[in-house]
C-alpha cells in the first residue's frame, strides 16, 4: 500500500505541468481499478485549502466526491497527537511542517511508500518514493 501526497491530486485538478498531470492521472486510474493506498484527512484538507486560495471553491463539492468514490483509498484521520509528533519529523529531517506531518501519516500507518512529485521524501531513509 502507499500514501498519495497532496501534489498527486492538485496536478491531476490543474491538468499542468503535463507531465506530472499524466503521471498523476495514471497513479489515480490505479486507485479507481482497486489498488489499495492511503491519504490523510490532513492532505486532503491541503488539496481543499489549495482549491479556496486558488478561486476555486466551486470544485471543493465535487473533490471530496471524487475521493470517496475510491473505494480502495483509505482515509486515515489526522489526530492533534499526529500534529504534534510530526514536530519531530520536521526537526529531525530538515522538512517542512507539512511534509512532516505526511511522513508522521505515514509511519503510524505501517507506510514505506509514497506517491509524491516532492523530492524531499528522497532524504527520508524508510521512504521510497513513487512518481
């Protein structure tokens, strides 16, 4: 199983850059034809927030509707004890507080491999990741 990173989806919503849209695209068809993989609620809160700050509230409704449709893609809550033990992460690897927070996702789900186009993940010795 593998986590999907916030920026699999937004390239998927904006269609650019073409490469990490198709790239994106072909990850997201093997949800939807039943591979098994995980997200947070904290990721998906990010893609959401990305909508509204970019003007695009309209598509928040049919975002979420998408994600649920996956019914492979687990969605694993993000609690305020996650929040925290990802300071560790943050400190501990030289990443930024959401980054952190995905790797803390990750390892309290038993995770080692990550759909991600961000190369900050390569620095992380028990992850690999996937673009």
């Amino acid at each position: 199983m593998r986590f999907i990173d916030a920026n699999v989806f937004i390239y998927t919503l904006t269609k650019n850059p073409r490469e990490s849209f198709e790239a994106s695209r072909k990850i997201l068809k093997k949800i939807e034809d039943g591979e098994e993989a995980i997200t947070s609620t904290a990721v998906i809160q990010e893609v959401v927030d990305w909508l509204e700050y970019n003007g695009r509230r309209g598509e928040v409704e049919a975002f979420l509707t998408a994600i649920n449709s996956y019914t492979s893609l687990r969605k694993s809550i993000t609690s305020w004890e996650d929040m925290l033990s990802a300071l560790d992460y943050m400190k501990a690897n030289d990443v930024d507080y959401v980054d952190a927070l995905t790797l803390q996702m990750m390892k309290k789900n038993g995770i080692g491999e990550i759909y991600s186009n961000d190369k900050d993940f390569d620095k992380i010795p028990w992850t690999k990741r996937i673009f």
